[in-house]
C-alpha cells in the first residue's frame, strides 16, 4: 500500500503544479490581452488624430490652391487687358 499512497500522493502534487502552472499562464495571457486592447486603443487615438491632421491640412492645401489659381487668373486677366491697349 505505501506504493499505491506514494503514486497517488505524487499524482495529487503534480496536479497541484499543472492548476498552479495553469492559472499563472491565464493570469499572463490576460495582461496580454490587457495590454493589447490598451496598445490597440492608443494606436487608434494616434490614427484619428493623423486623419484628422490630413483632412485639415488638404482642406488647407484645397484653399491655398484656389487662391493661387485665382491669382494667376486675375494676373491673366489684367495681361489681356494691358494687351488690348
């Protein structure tokens, strides 16, 4: 019998360590899994915010380019008249 209660005790122990081992590897892959969502959530800010930069600097961009075209318009339009005299 002292056999049978050693295998058995052995067997209790080694389960012990496997739930022990099992639950500091979840504990791991939850702040994993934490840390991701976070990574995720900032990395998603930071996008925004680069689009919505870009959108502000196009509608820039869009309204530097009409007053540029519509000086070389104007400057056209002032040479046909100075040709004309």
């Amino acid at each position: 019998m002292d056999v049978d209660e050693d295998v058995i005790r052995q067997l209790l122990q080694n389960t012990a360590r496997t739930e022990e081992r099992t639950k500091a590897i979840q504990r791991e892959l939850d702040r994993m899994k934490t840390r991701s969502v976070q990574e995720n959530a900032r990395r998603d800010k930071r996008l925004s915010e680069l689009e919505a930069r870009v959108d502000r600097n196009s509608v820039i961009l869009s309204g530097g380019l009409f007053t540029v075209g519509s000086a070389i318009v104007a400057l056209f339009a002032k040479m046909s008249d100075l040709l004309r005299f």
